[in-house]
C-alpha cells in the first residue's frame, strides 16, 4: 500500500494529503520548491484545510519526508517541497482522478444513502464524497443508472 493510499483512509490523513496538495499548487517562492504557508493559512477554506491543523501536519508531512520546514516564534512560514511530497501530490491527484475508483464509490455511496434513508433521504451532496471530493450531478446520475441497469435498485 503506498503512502497516499494508508494516509487517505483517515481524516487526519486525508487532511494531510490536501496540504501537500496545496503546497504544491503555490507559486514557488525560488528554483528550489520553496514555498510560503501564509497564503494557506489566510485561504484555508479554498483549499479545504484546518488553520489550526496545519502547523501540526507540517510537522508531520516533514517527519515522512515530503518537505522540509523551520519553526520560529512566529511559526511555520516556509516550506521546501521534498521530491517526495512532490510525487505523492501527484499520486494524490491521480488517485482522486481515478475514474473507475470514483464511479465505483459513487456507486456505493448511492446504495448506502437508499439504505440509510427512510422515505425521505437526506441530501446526498452533503452526506457523500469521494475522500472530501464531491461527486458531480453527472457521476450521481450515472451510478443511478448503473445500478438500474444492473438491478440494484428499482424504481424512480
């Protein structure tokens, strides 16, 4: 099992996967992968982080050797992006765009809300991602029509 995937089975994990992500989305501070973390801290909602959890996975993304930071007194504020961490954002990315695993999970994903739901389901948007990714109209409209295909389900 590679990193990204043990790290994406747990909240904290997955949360770290998004930071690296986003680490490497920056625009390099130099030629050599540095980057500044105030833009993250400032916009953590646009990319799906914790500020106060960010300090903390730093540390712990530089503990497995996917970058390399510096503490001070006034915190974390650059970091330099390790060849690992830049090929486990985009083994992240490719996972995440993994077609067959989002359709398969989105598949499922469907199936649990029917079965959890009384007559009334709550909104599958907001119940259901893939690893913190929602699904689109189209990808929840295709796992319906599979899984009628398939006669998994009957009915409108």
């Amino acid at each position: 099992m590679s990193v990204v995937e043990s790290l994406i089975q747990s909240p904290a994990g997955l949360r770290q996967l998004r930071l690296m992500q986003a680490l490497t989305e920056l625009e390099p501070l130099d030629g050599d992968h540095q980057v500044g973390v105030s833009p993250l801290r400032a916009e953590s909602e646009k990319w799906g982080l914790e500020p106060g959890a960010i300090t903390s996975d730093l540390k712990y993304l530089q503990s497995l050797g996917m970058v390399e930071c510096f503490e001070s007194l006034a915190g974390i504020n650059n970091v330099f992006i390790q060849q690992a961490g830049l090929d486990m954002a985009k083994e992240y990315r490719t996972f995440m765009k993994n077609k067959v695993r989002r359709n398969r999970a989105c598949r499922d994903a469907y199936l649990h809300w029917l079965y959890e739901g009384d007559d009334a389901p709550g909104d599958f948007h907001s119940e259901y991602t893939f690893y913190g990714s929602p699904y689109s109209e189209q990808e929840l409209k295709d796992a319906k029509n599979w899984l009628d295909e398939e006669g998994f389900i009957v009915g409108k």
